[in-house]
C-alpha cells in the first residue's frame, strides 16, 4: 500500500493555462501501467488535436468539456464520461465555461505516447 499525500502539477500544453494534477502516473508515482489525473480548465481552452498510444477514460466533476473526433463532438457534463479508443484522432477543449475533471489513462499517459498534432 502507498498512500499519495500530493498531485503533481504537470505543465499544460494549449492556449490557455490549465492545472493538472497527476495523482498517480509516470511523474509522481513512477508508474507505467495507468495514470490518474484532475484537470481544470478555463473557459476557452483548447489544445491541439492528438491520436494517443493509450485508452482515455474521463468523468467531468463541473463544467463541460468538449471532445472531438474524426466523425463526431460531444458535450460531457457534469457527472457524464467520455472513452476515447487508443489510435483514435481526439480533441479537448472548455470553450464554453471552464471544467474539473478526472482522467484516466491506460497505460499511463507520456509525451511519447500521446502524439499529438
């Protein structure tokens, strides 16, 4: 058993600042398999498409978050999920309000594994 006291504050990439706080995963936990991530994002946040090497899990706390594919978008709410297949195109983005929210990557995300455009 490992009790994690702390997240992590990994840097964001997109057009505005958004804090995530990786609790478990490559940078606070040493690990491979998964990692567990909240986010919050402001209101007109975006970032650059990407077709990562691992599945995406995420539940939306507050807000809404948009999430775009090759063939469709969709609005997740608060107390919705989204799943995003590894090798699919996908895009995320707050442009409406801003969002809290949980993602879970399997393996765990890297800047190697997540492609992006």
């Amino acid at each position: 058993m490992k009790k994690i006291s702390t997240p992590s504050i990994i840097e964001s990439v997109g057009n505005k600042p958004k804090v995530i706080e990786e609790y478990i995963g490559k940078v606070n936990t040493n690990t491979d398999s998964i990692s567990i991530a909240k986010m919050i994002s402001p209101p007109g946040w975006e970032e650059p498409g990407q077709k990562p090497h691992f599945d995406e899990y995420t539940i939306v706390l507050n807000g809404i978050l948009k999430v775009e594919s090759r063939t469709d978008t969709v609005f997740i709410t608060k107390g919705e999920a989204v799943i995003v297949n590894s090798g699919e195109w996908v895009r995320y983005s707050t442009p409406k309000e801003g969002a809290e929210y949980i993602a879970i990557c399997l393996p765990a995300f890297s800047l190697d594994a997540v492609n992006r455009d």
